[in-house]
C-alpha cells in the first residue's frame, strides 16, 4: 500500500520576482581530464566524426541539453598547461605529462579545436588562464593570440594557424581553485590575490571589455572559505566581476535524507559567499557589485577515488577517470541544485555543471561507440529549454523532513519562472522525501486564464536505477496527464524521490 499524501500548499505570483532567468546559468565544463575531451567530444576515428574529428552524436546531445556556455580548458589541467602546446599543425605539437591528472596530453585538441566546436555546437566559450605555474605574461599572450584582429606577432600567428577572425572570447577564469593546495602553484589568499589583480588588469588593457572572474574557496569545507573570498577581492574587486564558487555532492554512506537534501548546502554556500563580498564592497566603498560564477557543480562520488583503489595505471593518455553511472536519486538531486542556482539569480549569473562527456558527465560516449543520456542529463536538459523570464520565488508550507546533516528541511524544493512576453509560467518541483508522496495545491489565482500544457516527472521505483549502453533509455522522465486548474487552483501529486516540470501557458493550444 502506497503511502498517504502529505499535504502541501504553494503559492505563486508574479509579484514574487527574484531576477531574470540568467542564460549562462546552463552551462558545462570541458576539460583534459579523462575521457572528457578523446572520444567524448573528439574522436576523428569515430563513424561519426565531422571534418573537424568532432562527434557528431555528441553534439547532437550537447543541443539537446541545452548547454549554452562551456568553461575550457580546466579544471586542475589548466594549472600546468601551456596554451601555445595546443595550437599550430598536430604534427608539430609536444607531447607531455599531465600531473593533474596523471595523463599522458597529446595536444591533438587545443584552442582552435575547442572554439571550432564550440561554434559547431552554438556555446560561449569561457576560457581559463594558468595562475598556477604561469602568470600575467602568458596570459596577455593568450589574449592576444585569442582575440587581437591582426598586425602582431600572435594574432598573427592565429593567422596562420588558419583563424583570420579573432576568436572573440568575453568570459576568462584567473586560474583555477587556487587555495587548494592539490593545485600546481598553489598559494596563499594574499598572493593569489596580488596575482589575479595584476593578471586582471594587464589583460584589461588589452581589452576593456572582458569578464574576469577570481578563484574563490573549492568549497564551503576549505579552512579558508570565506577568508580566502574577502582577503583576494580586497586586492582585486576592482579588476574582476565575478568570483568562482566550487561544490560537489555525493551520497555518504547510504545517507539518503541527507544527499536528496544538499540543496540547502549549496544555497548556504552561496549565501555566505555573497556576504563576503558585500562586506568587502562595504569595506572598501565600492559602487559595483560582484556576482558569482559557480562554475563546477554536481554530484560526483569523489569518495570512490579519482584513480580506482590501485591507484594510477601508469602514464596513459586519456584513462578513463571517474565515470560514473547515474541513477534516479542523483539525478532528483541535480534538478534541486539547478531550482538552488536558479532561485539565487540575483548574484549567480553563470554557472558550469562539470563535467560534458565521459568524465563525471551528464553525456556518456564509448570509444568507437554510441553516445547516451545520463538520468542527470534530463533536468538540466528541461530547465535550459523551458525556464525563461523572470524567476520567481515559491512559497510554500511543506512538511519538514530530519536530515543527520543539515537539520529539518523542507520535503518539497521548488521554483518557477515567468515569460510574460510568451505568457509561459513553469514550475520546477522536487520531493526530497525517500518515502512519503506530496499532495500539492498550487495557488494560481495571479494567473488567471493559464492552462496545464505540460507536466513530465523523473521517477522511478527504483532510486538506484542508471542508464547504460545497453539499456540507453532505462530511466527518462515520462508525461503525467490528467492535472487541470481548478478555480485557479493546481492539485499534484509528486512521488517519493521525483523531480517534475509543469508548464502552463495563457496562449491558445
């Protein structure tokens, strides 16, 4: 007998406005690590492969997600990366070590690979520079050879590299999660943020017009969260406008309640990164105000190894790392995390589930083979396509659920987002509960004339339940009919552990 419904009451209004749907909020991350870039996204062996050695079915499913902004080329990768590896004809580029991540790097896909791809997939490239054993310099370099129209020695060499049309890239990243001390370079607050500033503002006289954003803490468990934040931008506020914000989940040890859950760590994250840096715009009478790229989420079993239990297997090129298969739960917990990042669009205005392909990615691809969906491909995919507008803020009276971790929260977790223009409102809900269904009744007496146009959930009696090659659609979310607005009001019923997406619309069918 399935359990009784607990009830829940929602109430949306356009009055509940929170901040415009943010288009780089749906974006991913590629990076050298693994099978993320050979044979995820690049393959020139590959049935497939266009003139480029680009998957085609791996594009086809990057479209279909929704991506609209990928971070390149890392990730701990960039940390020892020299840019200049990577462009030029293949045969004449080195071969190396890759520490990082214990790789051989062939080089074989560099800068002109990546924008070329990025362009054949229709995303903004977001690029990063080495902060860790490069700095400002080699920055300026890549800048120039990147975006400068000609008459130099590196835009001219891009040139005859073959790109007459500067790649026009707006979005750069100061190195990568600096206060780790994992990272190549690693360094303290004060000489990162030395660093940042000066790297920062060598390339804004290049050009003016770039977005810089500044490592902030890998995550909210680092010793320097917080510290780290307001000593870097005391030394950079002025020269950067964003600061970056790390966070993976994961399941701990068959802590369900907990990791359906973990939206609220996120969104406390968040929070306190925003009062860092309000407090140092207070301090240091600052006018502008510093938003936040949370450019690596998602949920990622680090506690399994990068490596496997053995360890390293030797000096290889493009092993396969962290690959793992994701089921029903991880991707409910993905659908919360984009309602957190969305409900927080008034300061993160970009953001990069990492990873794309293979390496924790929402896509999967064999070598030589097919190419399938993730279960956490399809939140992502039906939050990129259908949020738009205007955020708004849900209200709700929800039963609270006890978590070992984070206290009581809230059963239900849920946001919605307003086109006026296309008379559209979407509600995006999940039931973090591991066993009890919610009963909702949503409040829509502030749109009157709006009818069910759509309702899909992802649910599936088995929680543990994940897509493989062999059973690519296993787990999909399914259309659930029969739901109506009754008097300007919406009853559904949301199973246990379930993410659902409702549209309605004003317009004619």
């Amino acid at each position: 007998m399935p359990a009784p419904m607990q009830p829940v009451t929602v109430h949306i209004d356009p009055a509940f406005a929170i901040a415009p749907v943010r288009r780089r909020t749906f974006g991913s991350f590629v990076e050298h690590m693994g099978r993320c870039v050979y044979t995820g996204i690049y393959e020139p062996e590959h049935p497939s492969a266009d003139e480029h050695g680009m998957r085609r079915d791996v594009l086809d499913l990057v479209r279909e997600q929704g991506v609209t902004v990928v971070r390149y080329p890392g990730g701990n990768f960039v940390s020892g990366y020299r840019w200049e590896d990577g462009v030029g004809p293949r045969e004449q580029r080195p071969t190396r070590l890759e520490p990082a991540w214990h790789s051989v790097e062939s080089n074989a896909f560099g800068l002109h690979e990546f924008v070329t791809w990025a362009q054949t997939a229709k995303v903004e490239p977001m690029m990063a520079v080495n902060l860790g054993t490069r700095g400002p310099a080699e920055a300026m370099e890549l800048l120039e050879y990147a975006n400068h129209p000609g008459g130099t020695r590196l835009s001219d060499l891009r040139h005859k590299h073959g790109r007459a049309e500067p790649y026009g890239i707006r979005m750069w990243c100061l190195g990568n999660e600096m206060d780790g001390p994992w990272q190549l370079g690693h360094q303290t607050a004060q000489e990162y943020g030395r660093r940042a500033a000066e790297t920062a503002r060598a390339m804004r006289m290049i050009d003016p017009g770039l977005e810089l954003v500044a490592c902030g803490s890998s995550g909210p468990s680092m010793p320097t969260f917080a510290s780290w934040e307001a000593t870097v931008l005391e030394h950079a506020y002025d020269q950067v406008d964003f600061v970056s914000a790390h966070m993976y989940q994961e399941e701990h040890d068959g802590d369900l309640a907990s990791f359906l859950a973990c939206g609220v760590e996120m969104d406390r994250f968040i929070g306190d990164i925003v009062a860092t840096c309000d407090y140092v715009r207070a301090k240091t009478r600052q006018q502008k105000r510093i938003d936040i790229s949370f450019d690596e989420w998602n949920v990622w079993y680090m506690s399994r190894g990068i490596f496997g239990a053995d360890g390293p297997a030797g000096w290889m090129h493009a092993p396969a790392l962290c690959e793992d298969d994701y089921t029903v739960a991880d991707a409910v917990v993905v659908g919360s995390l984009l309602i957190t990042l969305l409900r927080r669009s008034d300061r993160v205005t970009a953001a990069c589930q990492a990873q794309l392909v293979n390496t924790i990615g929402a896509i999967r691809a064999e070598a030589g083979g097919p190419a399938w969906r993730q279960t956490i491909f399809y939140p992502f995919a039906y939050t990129a396509r259908h949020a738009s507008g205007t955020v708004l803020r849900v209200e709700c009276r929800a039963p609270l659920l006890q978590t070992s971790r984070y206290g009581d929260v809230s059963a239900l977790d849920a946001v919605a987002t307003y086109d006026d223009d296309a008379t559209a409102l979407t509600l995006f809900a999940v039931n973090r509960s591991a066993h009890e269904q919610l009963a909702l009744d949503v409040d829509l007496r502030a749109f009157p004339g709006y009818r069910v146009v759509e309702q899909v959930r992802l649910h599936e009696a088995d929680v543990r339940a994940a897509n493989t090659s062999a059973r690519p659609d296993q787990v999909r979310p399914r259309k659930v009919t029969g739901s109506a607005i009754d008097q300007g009001r919406l009853a559904l019923a949301l199973p246990a552990v379930s993410w659902t997406m409702v549209r309605l619309s004003a317009a004619s069918p």
